[in-house]
C-alpha cells in the first residue's frame, strides 16, 4: 500500500472517529435541546392552535388563540406594562452600570472592595427574599416613607400598593442589580489603552469629549451586549412582580408582566391553548426585539480595527 | 448574534501590556464624574455613601429580624435592648408543619443535582465544541447560542405537561434532569470559552501517545479548567438556590417546598405580626448565597468579566 494512500485512510478514519467521539460528548446536550427545548417549542406551537384544558385531547381552533390575544384588553395591559418595565429597568442598569464603573476606573483605592460590594445585589436581587424585603420598604409604614417622613415629606400611602408607582418599585429594584453589568463594563474600561487618552489629552481634548469619543465607541460591544442580555432578561422578569402582588399582578393590573399574564392563563385558569400563543407571541417579541437592537445600532457600535 | 462573538472588547490592549504600560490603572483625569467627584477626597465618601444608601434595607431587614415583631416601624440598624433571638427560633419551625431545615434540605438536594448534571454535561458539551472538530460544529454552535434567547415561560407548558406524564409532579426530578441534559447554553459558553484558551499542543502530543478523547477531556481538560468549572458550579448553585418560577409550577406539596416557595407561604400567610420571623427566614436563605460569594467573589467576578453574564 502506497504512503499518500495510507495517510489518506487515516485520516480519514480519524475523521470519522472525531465526528462519532463529538456527538457522544453532545449526546447530552443533543437529547436536551430535543426534549427540553425544540420539541417543547414546537408542541407549544401547535398548542396555540388548539383549546386545551389539560385532559383529554387538544381541540384544533386554528388562529383563534391568536386573535383571542389580539383582543384581550389584559394582554395589552400585560404588554404595556412589560414594555414600560423594559424600556426603563434597563437603561438605568446600563446607565448605572456605565457611571460607577467609570467612576471606580480611574485608580481608585480600595477597587475590588467596591467592586464586590456593588456587585452583591446582582447576586440576590432575584430571589424571594429580597422580594419581601421590597415589598416591606416600599409599604406604607416602610422604610421609604419613614426616611422621607425624616427629611420632611409625608408620604403615608404604600408605594406597592398605588398603581401609579408599583412598577416603579420594581424598576428601582432591577436598578439596584446594576453589579453585573459594571463588573462587564470594569474589565472592557482596562482594555482600553492608555495612550489613546494621552493623544486626545495632548489634541485638547476635555474629559467628557474623551468619555464621549474615546470610552463611550471602546465600550459599545460591551454595552450593546450587556443591553441585548439585559432586554431579554426583563421581557421575561416574573418573580419580583408575582411576590409583590401575592400573585395578581395588581394593583389595578399595573406590575402585570406578560409572563405572570401567561401563567395565570397556563396554571390558574388551564388555558394551556391560549397560554402556548401567549408564550409565542413573547418569543417572536424577543427575537424581534433583539434583532432590531443588533441592527438598529450597528452604525454605533465600533468593533475595532480588526473587526 | 453578532454581538456575542466577540465578548472582548476587541482592542489593541495587548499591545500596551507587551510595551509595560500600566494599563490597569489609569491616570485619574479622565471619564464622566468631573470636578469635584473626581477628586479622591470626595470620591470615596461619595461611593461610600451611595453604598450606604443600596445595603441599607438589607442591613435593616438584619436588623428587623433581631427584634420582636411590635420594633417594626424601629428603623434603625442597632438592636439594642430589643435584641431577641426568637424571631430566629419560630423561623427555625418553618411553615405548615415542614421545618426550615427541611426546606432547607430540599433545596440544597435540587442545587448539588443541578450543579452536578451542569458541570458534567455542559463540559462534555464544551469539549466538543472547543476541542473535535466535527460535522455541523459551526450550526449547533449558533443553535446552542439562540437557545439562551428561548424564553423559558414559552417552553413551560409542554415541559409540564411531559413532566406530569411522567409522574414527576412534586418531585425535583422536572427541576434536575434538565441540567443534566446542558439546557443551561449559559455554562456550555463559558466552559467553551476557558477550554479554547487551553494550548492545543498538549492534546495533540497526548494524541500522539495513543490518548482518545476521553482521556484527553479527563486527565487534561478538566484538570486544567478548574477554575471555570468552579465558576459555572458557582453561578449554578447560585441561580438554583434562588430559582422561585420552576419550583412554584412542579412542587405544590409542603413537604416537598424549597426554601423560595416556603419564605413565600410564610410572606402570604403572616400579617404585620409575624414580620420578624419571615425575615429571620429571609437572612438565613441568603446565607449561603452571601458565603459562596464571600469565599469565591474573584472567581465569580472574572467569570462575569471573561463572559460577559451573569448567571
């Protein structure tokens, strides 16, 4: 047998025998993303064509979940009030998130001290816990009013209990887990390089036109991403919301997250039917969302001389 | 996604580290907070104060929890002559007849499963993605990725109702044969990440002695990914002990209650008069989250840094 001939067939046979050795490391990871998540997404999808209780067999009613949803007032509600949510926790996590980890860039002593005190909250910030802490500080003898009762303000209604502001707590408690994504933004700053500061510094340049043209373009991928996670993160935000209103979503509808809409249709009331079109309606939501967000910023957002 | 190519600012920071630039810490001339709050003289009030204002319902509900339920509306941070250890004593019965240590069991069990099916599955998974080169590597690389963009509400009611054919309701199995099955793409990406930066010279001269993958993934791999592997088993045990949504669907028996959806029934069923205890509850479910974090807090912050999540 010829050398060339040889090397071929082993090299071949290697390959076979990598492709077999990859597929059983994936096996797990294979058999998982059929039955736990593909398969369950498509029979989620036919379940939305269906009215479904739970027992016996699903009945097909074609679109008529969707057009159900498309005119049920508290999906809008529950629509509105995840936008509103979304279009506000996250901005304030990013923002937050961009000014103390500039602040805590520049040589500041005692750094990884902050940095893990700042970063705590994102680590219990979701729990119940910390849920029934909120809804003890923003209740009507809570801390909140006690300390504006200190500074002179009298405030004697509950904050979880006005419609007007009960989201707001929730936007407040999201804030206050801005940790994660400073920690993100801390190790992108040190990747920037001094010297490109120095330049602008020698051109004239202030330091809020550096923030501008120097960290805010360095920092764009960072933050562009830790937007994208954030977004998804709050499309699907639920325990909090389901903690804080016993369940309902209240008052008056105004923390009624889409999610909490969802199982209350799926796990109260045995909608499984109507609930699977509410869960697609939420998956094309985030991926349409998320879409928009990559293009819609890819002219701002700066890759870097070898991208 | 393209975004998540590249979760490294793509710069030419290495190029100022090789020149021995300090680039770790910078001048303190530049950035948003000018003037004044630059300096350091107001710098570390200022971020002292700021932390003050964020801890200061923690370190009250603390406090609240030392003191007897009628000190509710004391706001201050110092027990003093109230001091009590009975809020901690009722919270030590639990609810309904399950005690707080058997909440705290049922959750410690579902965790250790969790971080145990993540680790092993999700590392298999990362090896093949970072170390074979395979058919349809590059597509269910993406697909792996997309999946972390599933909502997990949208895949809930099939899972629930498979689970339910089964005979799983009200026990963990629903909470932990997912993660044996790496359906967590979170921990599939970070492990990928940390395996690519091991050198590939030492699996192929570990080839060239006749070592399978097997070996190479057992003697090499996972030896030299410790800290990683610790990270994802941190980040796991993490979101597991809080997990409320999965739990508050599958388990509806008392018995069988972890401890988010006990400090749940106890925050619905007490009024204002058993506040104490249900923070005494509280404080000791974020024990263990609070040490893990005290023990490990600059492998979890590098793990958020080099991935750019959190778990």
């Amino acid at each position: 047998m010829k050398h060339g001939q040889a090397g071929k067939r082993r090299f071949s046979r290697q390959r076979v025998a990598d492709n077999v050795a990859a597929y059983l490391f994936l096996s797990p990871f294979l058999a998982g993303l059929v039955a736990i998540i593909a398969g369950p997404m498509a029979s989620s999808l036919y379940l939305s064509f269906t009215d479904y209780g739970g027992f016996g067999l699903p009945e097909w009613v074609g679109l008529e979940n969707y057009a159900r949803a498309f005119g049920d007032p508290r999906m809008w509600t529950a629509a509105r009030v995840t936008v509103t949510y979304t279009a506000t926790a996250v901005p304030s996590v990013v923002l937050f998130a961009l000014l103390l980890a500039t602040a805590l860039n520049r040589g500041v002593g005692f750094l990884p001290v902050y940095r893990a005190v700042f970063y705590v909250p994102s680590l219990i910030g979701g729990s119940v816990a910390v849920a029934l802490l909120w809804r003890q500080v923003f209740g009507a003898t809570g801390l909140l009013n006690h300390a504006l009762n200190l500074i002179g303000i009298q405030h004697q209604t509950s904050w979880i209990g006005s419609p007007s502001t009960a989201l707001g707590t929730l936007v407040v408690l999201q804030t206050w887990q801005f940790g994660s994504a400073m920690v993100i933004f801390l190790a992108g700053l040190r990747q920037i390089p001094r010297s490109y500061y120095e330049a602008a510094s020698v051109d004239g340049a202030g330091r809020f036109q550096q923030f501008v043209f120097i960290t805010l373009p360095m920092l764009s991928p960072l933050i562009l991403f830790s937007t994208v996670m954030a977004m998804i993160g709050a499309l699907q935000a639920f325990n909090a919301a389901y903690i804080i209103s016993g369940g309902s979503g209240g008052p008056a509808d105004s923390t009624l997250y889409f999610t909490l809409y969802l199982y209350q249709q799926g796990f109260v009331n045995f909608q499984f039917g109507y609930a699977s079109a509410l869960g697609w309606l939420l998956i094309l939501t985030i991926a349409t969302a998320t879409a928009a967000l990559i293009t819609g910023t890819r002219r701002w957002v700066h890759y870097g001389e070898s991208a | 996604m393209g975004a998540l190519r590249r979760e490294r600012v793509s710069t030419p920071g290495g190029i100022a580290l090789a020149a021995g630039r300090p680039v770790r810490t910078r001048g303190g001339r530049h950035g948003l907070v000018g003037g004044i709050a630059a300096h350091p003289l107001f710098r570390h009030p200022l971020l002292i104060g700021f932390a003050w204002f964020m801890f200061y319902p923690l370190a009250w509900m603390v406090t609240a929890s030392l003191r007897p339920d009628a000190a509710i509306n004391n706001f201050s941070l110092w027990p003093g002559r109230d001091f009590t250890l009975a809020n901690y004593a009722r919270a030590w019965q639990g609810v309904a007849g399950v005690t707080f240590v058997r909440l705290f069991l049922n959750s410690l069990v579902v965790a250790a499963a969790t971080v145990a099916g993540n680790l092993l599955s999700c590392a298999m998974a990362a090896y093949a993605f970072s170390r074979i080169d395979f058919k349809f590597r590059g597509t269910l690389f993406s697909i792996m990725l997309v999946t972390l963009m599933v909502p997990y509400h949208a895949v809930l009611i099939p899972q629930y109702l498979m689970f339910r054919q089964f005979h799983w309701l009200n026990t963990f199995l629903p909470l932990i044969v997912p993660k044996l099955l790496a359906t967590d793409a979170f921990y599939i990406f970070l492990l990928t990440q940390f395996f690519r930066s091991i050198p590939t010279e030492l699996d192929q001269a570990a080839h060239i002695d006749g070592a399978g993958h097997l070996r190479i993934f057992c003697t090499i791999i996972l030896p030299l990914s410790v800290p990683a592997l610790a990270t994802a088993a941190i980040f796991s045990f993490i979101h597991s002990w809080n997990d409320f949504f999965a739990p508050l669907v599958y388990l509806t028996r008392t018995a069988n209650f972890t401890l988010p959806l006990g400090l749940r029934a106890v925050g619905d069923s007490s009024a204002e008069s058993a506040f104490g205890a249900l923070f005494a509850m509280s404080v000791l479910s974020l024990l263990p989250v609070i040490g893990i974090f005290i023990a490990f807090q600059r492998l979890l912050v590098e793990g958020i840094a080099t991935t750019g999540m959190k778990g």
